[in-house]
C-alpha cells in the first residue's frame, strides 16, 4: 500500500494559469529538485502551505496529516490536502479532504470516544470557524469529511490550535485551545472552550502573553500569526516538576511567510487561563525560535497518543523568491517557482521535548526516529582527520549525515565542513560549517536598540540609529567583524536580542527587514554579548553562498548561523538531512535546528565530502545513508 515510489498529481490548474500567462509554458516538476522525503512529495503540483489537522488515531494505529494546499490561481481556493501513515515517515495520498473554498488555518482535537473534530476558519463563509468530522468511521484513511452547516460562535478570530482536554473543576471533561483575536491587544491571543462533545460554548478572551517582538509586526493583525499552545515533556532524568506549557506565535514578516517564536511557561487552566512565563516577562529566553535557517512558518504540533510525545513539523516556503512582493501566486516574485509548478514544503516531523541549558529552560527538536524507515540500505562510513578533505564514493541527493567528534579542550579553531550537493569541480556546493565559538567570540553583532549604549545601529531612535535595511546591510558589509545584522521597528532591549539570538536570523530579502551576514570574522572590543567560554559553544551554519552556480534571481544565497551549547560531557554531534532542494540540519540532538533551502542547477551535484581545518580537533567520524521516497 505505501510504494516507494509514486507520481501524484494535486491538480495542474494553478501551475498551468501560471505558467502559460508568463510565457514559459508548463515545466515538468521532476528531481532534481522536488523532495522526495518531504511532504507533499515527488510530483506534487501547485502550492503546499501550512500543515494543520495532524493526529493519530489509536483504533486504526494511523497518522493523518492535513495541509492548506491550491491547484488554481487565488488565496480564495486554498482547500486541505490529506495523507495518511504508519509511522510519519512513509506516506498515502488520499487527495483533498476539506473542499470549501479558503479552509485556511485550523487544527484537530481527539475526543475521548475516538471522535475527531477539525477546527478551522473558511474565509469563503463569511471568515467564520467551522467543525468538520469524518463521514465514516470504518474507512481506515478517512478520506470523505463532514462540514457542520453552522459555523461556530467564535467571532473575529484567525487561526486556531487543537483542543486539549480539562480535568477537573468546573469544566471537567471539556476542550481548550487558542486562536488568534483580532480584538485582543498585541501579542495576545484568545481561549475557546468546547464542551465534551466538541460544541463552542464561549470564547474567552484572555492576554496570555505579550511578544516582545510582535511590535513591529508588518500586516495590520494584533494577534500573533498562527498561534499554537502545548504541553511540553522533559528529556529523562530532568528535575523539573511542574508540567511545561509552550505558546508559540509566527512573526509574519513578509507578505508571505516569516518565523515562529515560543515562550514557556506554567499554565494554570483554572485560574482565569494563567500563564506565566518562566523567568518574568523580561527574562532573557522569554522569545525564543523554532528555526534558526530559511523562513519556516506556521508549526503546528499534536500530541501522539502510541508514543506520548510532542510532534510537530512546519511550513517552509521556498527559498529563491522574493516574499516581500504583496501577489498570489508570485508570478513577478518567484519565476523559478512558478516554472517548477510547485511551491512549498514542510519540514520533517521532529519531536518537541524541554532541557535546562545553564538554569534556563529550552525547547529541542529532535528528527522523529521514525525516519530511520526511509533508509535503503546503501550507506558509507569514514574518518577524517585534522587537515585532510576526503569525499564519499556514495552519490545522490537524498540522504543524512551523521557527523561526531569529541570537543576540544582549551584553545582551538577548529572548522569541519560537510559540502553536500556539490559538484566535483567546485563550481557549486552547500556547505554545512560547524566552528569553534573563538571564531566569533563575543558574538560580533551589529546590536538593534542596544539598552547599554542607549542608540540603536539598525532601526529607529538614538544619535547613531541609520535609516533602513539598506544602511544596516552597507554597515555590516564596512564593519570589520560584522557576521550578521538585524534591521527591527520598535524598541527592545539588547538582552532580549542576545538571549534569544535573534540576530543571528536572516530572511530571503533585505525587502523583509531582516539581516545578512557581512564577508569576515573578527573580534570587535566593545561588543556586548559574548561567548563566556568558547569551549562550551560551537558555531553552526549554512553557507549558501555557492548552492547555485545558475545567475537567476539573485535569493536564498545568503547564510544562516546560530551558536550551538556543548554541555560537559557531550562530543559535537550533527545529523544533516538532505533532500534534493532541502538541507535540514539537528545539533546536539536537537538544541538547534536550521533548514535551509537550496538550488543545484547541475546534473553533476550530487557529491559529498568532508574537511576538517584549523586546530585541536581529532578524527572526524561521518555516516552518510540514502535515503529514499516517503511516498
């Protein structure tokens, strides 16, 4: 039942319209760039947005996976996509399954008799939020489902997360969630309650928590985009007592597409819906990020009911457009695209646990293990040591890396690049970079409203502020040392920005007010946010700047870069998903996550090696495993 290989087609519409009225004819979307093992799949047309609707369903032991998705040309025609699994990692397609016209953003709740409710908005009925339901129970891929004539009594609300159920107190047995409000103030989002059966008997507005960096939000929507609450589970052997609840919202920094952010805290249901971050709303982890790479957006998670855990997995748009173009589809913004004929994809399935990193408590987000299915047998192991470069024997373009080796003690700049989808002649190659933390010691940043010198170097206010993107991007290209920069309207502490390490990210433009990073390394005196210990750190990145040898466009070449904690004990440890156009990298088993998006224009790239440089590291011990299709 589930092929290894499969030619699906979601509709041509869109990618026809599309590409006849720009002249460029129809362009069959085949490798070497469509994904293979991310969903929506080889042969997918049109447009694959957020993911929503994802559960498991305990009297069938199936994993049901909805998305937004469209064949035709409008934001109005987005219905949802539907797949079905055993195990997340190989998939059935099983065509559209909510077919009203604009069944955007929404989620699904399990009920204790194995019901299951969807909960979405349709914009084609008057933006109002409507519960759909399986039409039959006995069909295992529930394929056909149910609208309720009526919407619900939630009102001026957008997006909207999967229920959980309360026990106890006056609402024993009942369902809450969040949604966004468009009445509540910035940062904010909206309870709603369901009864047992899953009918809305009142929304209840209530502040949960004000993001910080939702001030300078672009579009004229008060709530965080997206929102989604969830219940969070500890690494073993953890300490912590109290149950760990995580709010997540997604900054919409573009016309399409931005980042998501989390704040965690305790969550007291009974209590007026309190929650309370931990550490105070100034604490310096209050905000922190999903993904440190290309602009993924709108997670959602569920709780799997066979394993326990969090699982989650996110929208990640692509990453040769130019999102700050107000159009759909992005015809003038994304040509490339539009001559695939297909447009986005979601990330891999990762499972959501919490540590305590030096007394703060953090998200990880670990690859399912699941995937470990999609292996074909065919792998290769090696070893490189200090100053040699060697390349793997095995070729291809979708596969993991395995990387691993012992951390240095003392003084050492060491850098190991892992070059995939790369050519034999150099001509194009990813890099994935992981270097000692003394590269970058005191994190050499251009800082945004900075609390110590009181003036801001990119944004607004202050004797020393510059005017836009334009001369935050000239000042880093001119600053000796500048690797990144972050251009943000509003005011924010420098703290707030180190803590979170935002401005280590970076978006697809400088049309989207985020930052690049600058040509050299150095070590500037006056920065103020620094590495304590370079031998508790690494730094890690993705160099993009040679991924395409093709001229087009002139996006998603830039490089993305997070510094990564190694706790006493741990070797440095790297698994690096690659997938034709996706390079998606876990360090430290999930401390930091980055995907980037990349496009090979030789037939030729499918090459892999390894170098290790500088000094005081041992051998480097690499693992490559192909991979083959999910569908």
């Amino acid at each position: 039942m589930y092929a290894t290989t499969k030619n699906l087609s979601l509709g041509v519409g869109w990618a026809y319209v599309v590409l006849v009225s720009v002249g460029l004819g129809v362009v069959a979307s085949a490798p070497p760039l469509q994904p293979i093992y991310h969903t929506p799949g080889p042969g997918a047309t049109g447009f694959a947005g957020d993911p929503n609707g994802m559960f498991y369903y305990p009297p069938t032991d199936t994993y049901h996976f909805f998305w937004q998705c469209s064949d035709v040309a409008g934001d109005g025609d987005i219905q949802w996509c539907h797949a079905t699994s055993p195990d997340m990692a190989k998939w059935e397609h099983h065509g559209k399954a909510l077919t009203d016209k604009g069944t955007f953003s929404g989620a699904a709740t399990l009920l204790e008799n194995d019901e299951v409710v969807m909960l979405n908005i349709v914009t084609s009925l008057d933006w109002r939020m409507y519960t759909s339901r399986p039409d039959d129970y006995s069909d295992v891929d529930m394929v056909k489902w149910d609208r309720t004539e009526n919407p619900t009594d939630l009102v001026g609300f957008t997006d909207v997360s999967g229920g959980t159920k309360i026990n106890g107190g006056d609402l024993d047995g009942s369902y809450f969630g969040v949604c966004g409000s468009t009445t509540s103030g910035l940062g904010s989002a909206t309870v709603w309650v369901a009864d047992k059966h899953f009918d809305i008997v009142n929304g209840t507005e209530t502040r949960l928590i004000e993001f910080p960096w939702n001030r300078h939000q672009k579009n004229d929507s008060p709530q965080p985009r997206d929102p989604n609450f969830f219940k969070v589970n500890f690494e073993e052997g953890s300490e912590w007592t109290d149950e760990l609840w995580a709010f997540e919202g997604a900054q919409k920094m573009c016309y399409y597409g931005g980042h998501d952010f989390y704040s965690l805290g305790t969550f007291d249901v009974h209590n007026d819906y309190d929650f309370k971050v931990l550490g105070g709303e100034d604490n310096n982890f209050g905000t922190m990020v999903y993904d440190y790479g290309d602009t993924t957006f709108a997670a959602q998670t569920f709780q799997d009911g066979k394993t326990g855990e969090t699982i989650m997995s996110t929208w990640s748009l692509e990453g040769d457009c130019d999102w700050s173009v107000e159009e759909f589809p992005p015809v003038e913004s994304c040509p490339a695209t539009m001559a695939r004929g297909w447009l986005g994809i979601h990330t891999l399935p990762r499972v959501v646990r919490a540590e305590v990193v030096d007394g703060t408590v953090m998200l990880k987000f670990k690859p399912l293990p699941a995937l470990d299915n999609l292996k074909t047998g065919k792998s290769e192991e090696m070893s490189v040591e200090q100053g040699e470069q060697k390349m793997f024997e095995l070729r291809g373009r979708s596969y993991d890396l395995n990387i691993n080796f012992e951390m240095p003690v003392g003084d050492s700049d060491f850098v190991v690049d892992a070059n995939v989808l790369a050519d034999d002649e150099g001509r194009e190659g990813t890099v994935v970079r992981i270097r000692s933390a003394k590269v970058v010691e005191n994190c050499e940043l251009i800082y945004i409203n900075d609390a110590a010198r009181n003036a801001t170097l990119c944004g607004v206010g202050g004797e020393d502020a510059l005017g836009g993107v334009d001369e935050c991007s000239k000042s880093c290209e001119d600053l000796e040392g500048c690797f990144a920069w972050n251009f943000i309207e509003g005011e924010i502490g420098c703290q707030q920005f180190c803590g979170s390490i935002l401005p280590l990210m970076s978006s697809n433009n400088v049309g989207c007010d985020w930052g690049n990073r600058g040509p050299d390394y150095g070590n500037p005196a006056d920065s103020v946010c620094g590495f304590q210990d370079a031998t508790k750190w690494i730094v890690v990145s993705i160099e993009r700047e040679n991924s395409s040898a093709a001229e087009e466009g002139g996006f998603g070449k830039h490089s993305f870069i997070a510094p990564v904690r190694v706790l006493e004990g741990e070797s440095v440890d790297l698994r690096i998903f690659v997938d034709q156009s996706v390079v998606e990298v876990f360090a430290q088993g999930g401390r930091v996550a980055m995907t980037g998006r990349v496009y090979p224009s030789l037939e030729q790239s499918d090459g892999v090696s390894v170098g290790v440089g500088g000094g005081g590291v041992g051998a480097v011990k690499v693992q490559m495993n192909e991979f083959g299709s999910a569908f």
